[in-house]
C-alpha cells in the first residue's frame, strides 16, 4: 500500500510517500508490519534570502593534535567561514584542559573572517582534553544572542578521547540535547582512530545533527565545506514525523534519527532538512489481537517549527484476516529492503562493539543471525540476497581481530546510512 502526492501547496517538503510491506494481519495478534516514510526537502528557491546561520567553530587543541592536524583544521575551519556572509555570525573556540574562545559570537564579515582565519593559524597544540568545556563555550556564544528564525549549529572537532571536565557519555548527550531544545543543533567530526565514536555519535544524534569520520585532517577541509554548505542550504527547518494510532497498535523507529513517544504518537526528529535533501526511514506496527475484518488505523503527519504541517496528513490501515489469507498476502519488496538494511546497519555497528572488546565469535553470529533472518524472506529478491552475501562476509571478517580504521569506518558508514547519508556523511539528495 501506498500513499503518495507529487502536487502540493507546501513549498517546505517536494514529495512524501508512505508505504506498508503488508496490510493484513494475524486475527490471533502477534503480526509485525513496517512503515517505509521517505520525503524530499523542497528546492532552495531562487532569489529568495536565505535565514541567517550561526556556527560556532569547537576545535580540540590538544597534544594529539599535533603532527600538522591542528594547522589542517585551523585552514577548514577558515575555509568554512568564507561560505558565510555578512548577515550569518560566528565564533570560534579552541580547548585542550583549558578553553580559549578565540573569536566571541561576531557577524561573519569579511574583516573578522580574515582575522579570525589569523588567529587560528597562531593556536599551538597542548594538553588534555576537555572537549565538554570547549563546546559549552561556543553553545553558550551563540545562546547568549540567539535571534527568531536563525539556524545555529556548534560543529565540534576532535581527535581524542573526553578526559577533562564532564567526561560522562550519557550526562554530554543529554546536555546535547538540552541544547538542542534552546535551538543550537551540534554536530561532530572525529579525526583518526582515537576518538570515541559513541559519544561524539551520541552528542549529535541527541542533538539532530550529523556524524563525521575523517581518517586524516586532509579530510577535514571537505567535510567543514559539507556541513557549513549544507547548513547555508536548509529549506525544511525543524521537520518531524508524527505516528499515531488510532487507538491501539504500538510503534518503533527502526532508523537512527531521535525518536519519542509524545503520549499520542511516535515523534521522529530528522532535523534540519536541506534543498533536495532525500530521507527514506523506516518503522514497525506490533499489532494486538484482533477480530476478522476488524480494522487499525495510523495517521502519519509530517511536521516542522513549531508544529507547523508540512503535507497532509496519510493515514494508513491494516485488517484483520484469517491466518491463510495473511500468509498468502504480497509483500512489498521496496519496504522488505528498506528495512533489511536498517537491520543491517544496526547490527554492524553493535558488531563493531563487540569485535573491539575481543568478543569475535559474538559479533560474527549476531551478523550472522541478522543475515538468517532476511534470507528467510528474500525469496528470489537480487538486493535481499545481495544483503544476506554481504553479512555473512562480514560475519567471517568480524570473527578476526579488526583494526581500528575498519572498525570506525563501517560504524560511520552503517550510521550514515541508517540516516539516509552517503558514506562520507553528506546528505543524499533527490536526483
């Protein structure tokens, strides 16, 4: 089942289609059935001015960032700042066990760009890491003088492990977020194999941004342009997907994006959308009990700022039907994809937990659990079965002792693309 609208009055969002892999289900309870949300973000229209963006630049300076890094991320950071404007603002601050806000919340002139690309060029590399610090300072900058309808966004860079002030994972991602409720997105870029991608993925899910891994600083420069040019692009601030049941049904996001129970529906926050930006996610209906032809229904809206709606509301409806007519029913093998790889994904990157504490034999049989339970529906399907060939591979390489690059990259790249991003991080956008 499908619905779908390509005609809209809503300038926001280009296209939102809601499919279900199957709409009859078990009279007995017990059925599962997943929802496939996929929507494309409205073109940036032409000769319309843009909302001011406000980002603040977290640079970790400490002694790990020597060896050249710290001059490749002074150079992106300066580099990035020439993306903005005149009517956007900035700030930078550089930590290591001390914090030193080398440019207070400025507008993004021509005049402070230069001298703040000056400044950053003089900072020398030092000692711990008090990456908590560093990025409340620059969340603070730009709190202090938040303006209505700005995009702010704290990009944090580091290469090394939190191990001076708040170094607490959970305590830094509900701060993130917390932050994210005063408007300040934060999004985070790991440099080589010594960071801990948990809490800097953490930081930034909790706050909807984005996940970056950079094997070497020449990376850096690309990836800055990305976020600060994506940021400069936004076309759909603050967009949610609203789930609600009509009564009764219990929903799950399969997908990395936040998610909450609001008391009337599953709430998926996917953030900040930029112009042609291409989201597909997915998630499950645990359905009850029921009695033949009986009937649940789920309403899905599409929301941004505010509550704002951005399309119609979609509802979907599942029946009830005796346990042959249910077996016997088609699926939809666009959504049986979909949510395979969003299997895939999460397994992969608990694998890589486990291949990194020793425990080879665990992480080679969750891929392999995961790679069984997809062959049992994949039927003749290429990209199921291409998707079962690539686990169970993955299995045999996850059961060996991994090396930290590999272990970082396929974690980045599965995150990525439970989000609905290319490898690198960057958003995927509508062809």
């Amino acid at each position: 089942m499908s619905n779908s609208h390509s005609a809209h009055p809503f300038k926001e969002i280009q296209s939102f289609q809601v499919d279900v892999d199957r709409q009859l289900v078990r009279q007995g309870g017990g059925s599962q059935r997943n929802l496939r949300l996929q929507l494309t973000a409205g073109a940036a229209p032409l000769g319309k001015e843009r909302p001011p963006v406000r980002v603040g630049f977290v640079v970790d300076r400490s002694g790990s960032m020597g060896g050249g890094k710290l001059e490749l991320a002074a150079q992106a950071v300066g580099e990035a700042m020439d993306l903005l404007s005149d009517r956007d603002e900035f700030n930078v601050v550089f930590f290591d066990d001390a914090v030193d806000t080398v440019v207070p919340q400025t507008p993004a002139t021509a005049s402070m760009r230069a001298r703040a690309r000056a400044s950053c060029q003089r900072v020398q590399p030092g000692g711990s890491t008090n990456l908590s610090g560093g990025w409340a300072q620059s969340c603070q900058e730009l709190g202090a003088a938040h303006q209505a309808g700005s995009l702010d966004l704290c990009i944090l860079l580091t290469d090394g492990q939190a191990n001076q002030g708040e170094t607490d994972p959970k305590v830094l991602c509900d701060h993130s977020q917390q932050m994210r409720h005063l408007g300040v997105v934060t999004t985070c870029i790991g440099i080589g194999d010594g960071f801990a991608e948990d809490l800097l993925k953490g930081m930034a899910d909790a706050a909807d941004g984005r996940f970056y891994f950079v094997r070497s600083a020449n990376q850096l420069k690309a990836v800055m342009a990305t976020e600060v040019g994506e940021a400069l692009e936004v076309t759909a601030p603050g967009v949610a997907l609203e789930i609600a049941p009509r009564g009764r049904g219990r929903l799950q996001a399969l997908g990395s994006f936040r998610s909450l129970w609001t008391g009337k529906a599953l709430r998926i926050e996917l953030g900040d959308l930029c112009s042609g930006q291409f989201i597909d996610t997915v998630v499950q209906i645990l359905c009850p009990d029921g009695l033949v032809g009986e009937q649940l229904f789920f309403d899905v809206a599409l929301v941004g700022a505010e509550g704002k709606a951005l399309w119609p509301v979609q509802t979907v409806t599942l029946r009830y039907d005796t346990n042959d007519r249910v077996q016997d029913q088609p699926r939809d093998r666009g959504v049986d994809q979909a949510v395979a790889q969003h299997h895939a994904d999460r397994a992969r990157m608990e694998a890589v937990g486990l291949n990194r504490r020793g425990d080879y034999q665990a992480a080679g049989q969750l891929l392999t659990k995961v790679a069984d339970r997809i062959a049992g529906y994949a039927a003749s399907d290429d990209k199921l079965l291409q998707l079962v060939r690539e686990l169970r591979e993955d299995a045999t390489r996850y059961e060996q002792v991994m090396d930290e690059y590999s272990r970082k990259m396929d974690y980045a790249q599965s995150h990525n693309r439970s989000k609905t991003r290319l490898s690198d991080g960057a958003s995927t956008r509508a062809r």
